[in-house]
C-alpha cells in the first residue's frame, strides 16, 4: 500500500507538473494573443479565447492520461492490461472518474486507480477553474 502511494505520488506530481506548464503557456498566449496594452479581450476575441483555452486543456489531460496509462502498462501484469489501448481507455475512464467497470485491477493494484481518480477530479477542476477565469474576464471586458 505506501508503494502504490509513492508511485501514485510521483504521478500526482508529474500530472501537475503538465497541468502547471501548460496552462501557464497558454495564459501567457492568451495574454499575448487576445488582450490589448490595458488587458482587456480585443473586440471580437473572447470567444477565440475560449476555443483555444478548451482545446488546449483536453490536450493536456491526454497526455496526463497517457501519463498514467504508461505507469500502468509499466507496473501492472500484463494480463489486467494487456495492450497499450486497454490501458489507455482504463485510464481515460478512471481519470474522468466515469468508471464503466468493464475493466478493474486486481486487488493488489486498485489504490492505484483510486489515487489517479483524485488526480483527475483536481485536474479537472483546475481546468473548469482556468476556463470560467477566462469566461469572467470576457465579461468584465464586454462591459466596458
């Protein structure tokens, strides 16, 4: 149990990390991209902002997925995922905590998939907190 705690520590850690990079480039594109000299949206660019801000956000949530997809092909028996797809799609599902049950670890592995749920969940809402800042500061502008 406090190895599978380590290991899902690490990728916590490097999930983050992608989290943390990624949207700190795209703040700083979005700044550069759409806002004028005072900071506020260009006409006609909030909503260019948000399409870019959603793409951007699934993106890194693929590769944080595929994160942990690669630490369970790595770690776990080949029998419980056997291919690259199939742990790929158990990471997408256990990721976005939609748990279709179709496929489940075996005893020994389970906290694993329970620690990345919660990775998921804060990821998630890191990313549903970036995109309504981006909506608010739409709004601020428009108002002006």
């Amino acid at each position: 149990m406090l190895i599978l705690s380590l290991i899902g520590a690490v990728l916590i850690a490097i999930t983050v990390a992608i989290h943390g990079v990624g949207t700190t480039m795209l703040v700083r594109h979005l700044s550069r991209r759409f806002l004028d000299e005072s900071g506020e949206f260009r006409p006609g660019k909030a909503l260019a902002s948000l399409i870019d801000t959603g793409i951007v956000l699934v993106f890194l949530h693929v590769a944080e997925i595929l994160v942990w997809a690669g630490a369970y092909r790595a770690l776990v028996p080949e029998d419980e995922l056997a291919t690259l797809e199939k742990a790929v799609y158990f990471s997408f599902v256990t990721f976005t905590t939609l748990g279709y049950g179709d496929i489940t670890l075996s005893e020994g592995w389970r906290l694993l998939s329970g620690i990345q749920a919660l990775n998921g969940i804060l990821l998630v809402g890191w990313s549903t907190a970036l995109i309504f800042a981006v909506v608010q500061r739409s709004w601020q502008s428009s108002g002006k």
